[in-house]
C-alpha cells in the first residue's frame, strides 16, 4: 500500500466546541468535496463531558451546579457511544479523513484506531487490548482509550470520519466519577502514569501516537 499524505494539526489546549468547529469545517470541506485533505487534528480539552449519540444526561452522575463549579462543559455530539470525559491530561484525536485508501470500510477504520493506541502503549510496556463488545482500548478491565467515531457519506458513498479517540495520559482520573463512563457499570478506568506507576511527559504522547498513527495508516505526515 502507498503512503498516504496527510496533515496532523496541534491543536493544543482548546475548549471544545472550537476544536468542534475545527474539525466540522473541515468534515463540512471533505463531504462537499472541496479538499481531500486527510487531517488528524490533536488536541487536550478543559474538564469536559461529552454525550454521544447512546448516551444519556442519566450517566452524569454529579449534581449540574457542581459541575458548572468545577468548570466542566456539558455537550451532546453526534458520535457514536455513550457518555465520556475529557480533560487536562488527554489526548484527544480527531481524524477527519475519508476512507477510500481503508476500503471504505468503518468497521477496519475503528479496529486502526484501536491498533494506534494499542502500539503506542507496547512502547512504554503497557499491553492494550481489545475487549469483545466493548469499544475502545483496556487493560483487562480499565479502559485507557475511548473511541466514538462518527461518518457520513459523500456523494459518492464514500465515507468520511470525525470524532475519534481520547487517550488518557496523566488524566485525573477522579473525573470519571462524574459520569458512567460509556454506560458501563462494572469496569474502571486507567491512565498511562496509574499503569506505569510514575510521572509522564505528556506532551511526549502527541509524537508517540503521530508516529504510531502514521504507521498503522500508512500515512506521511
């Protein structure tokens, strides 16, 4: 296969609805087929829950006013899935590309996100595994990546993608009290720095997954 050429934006730190923004302009630019950039945006977001389109206000479990003491941001968005957090500490990708060069196939797009984590963790020693049923990465029973992508098609069938992953790095992860994560009861939720026991560089993790995303896309950024 090719390489692929492609674009990766750092965003930095961004309040959500303007990566939101971001990344629907240019979803908007692709399905209209004026660019047919493929674009990996990279961002952390402030204290935020996200709302997918299985989800529930019924899986925010803290009370609204505390919320809005914190600082936390509310949103309802159209990926898939259920409910999620994101905040300082995450890394958070949003590929926004359309899926020719994948066999224009969703389900293999979401297994390649799945690979990019699970290589990215194979390097500092962490073993990320699939979990039948359940979206995302784990280890064994914690989630430490959530995946909620969402497609739409072009014209010409073509599918092209937003949302993404959110990996957490040196996420706080008491913030995961505010909410059931994805829905899900009986399972808990990790951080590269919990599993390894010890501080990380979390800027570090942006090249580590460009690098592992590159390769498991085949794509030149």
């Amino acid at each position: 296969m090719n390489r692929i050429p492609g674009v990766w934006r750092s965003l930095g730190r961004l309040e959500y609805d303007a990566a939101l923004a971001e990344q629907m302009a240019q979803r908007d630019a692709l399905l209209k087929e004026q660019d047919e950039t493929q674009t990996v945006f990279a961002v952390e977001h402030p204290s935020t829950i996200t709302i997918g389109k299985a989800g529930t206000f019924a899986h925010v479990v803290a009370p609204r006013p505390f919320l809005e003491q914190k600082g936390f941001t509310i949103r309802e968005v159209d990926r898939g899935g259920d409910v999620t957090y994101h905040g300082p500490g995450q890394w958070v990708l949003y590929p926004v590309l359309h899926l020719s060069p994948w066999e224009n196939d969703v389900s293999r797009y979401v297994r390649m996100l799945e690979e990019t984590v699970i290589r990215a963790l194979a390097e500092v020693g962490i073993r990320g595994e699939r979990s039948e049923g359940y979206p995302g990465v784990w280890v064994q029973d914690r989630k430490i990546c959530a995946i909620g992508a969402s497609v739409k098609r072009r014209m010409n069938g073509e599918f092209v993608t937003a949302h993404g992953l959110a990996l957490n790095v040196t996420t706080d992860l008491s913030h995961f009290d505010t909410i059931i994560p994805c829905g899900i009861t009986d399972r808990g939720v990790t951080s590269v720095a919990a599993e390894l026991g010890q501080e990380v560089p979390f800027f570090e993790w942006e090249d580590r997954l460009r690098r592992s995303f590159a390769d498991v896309f085949h794509m030149d950024f």
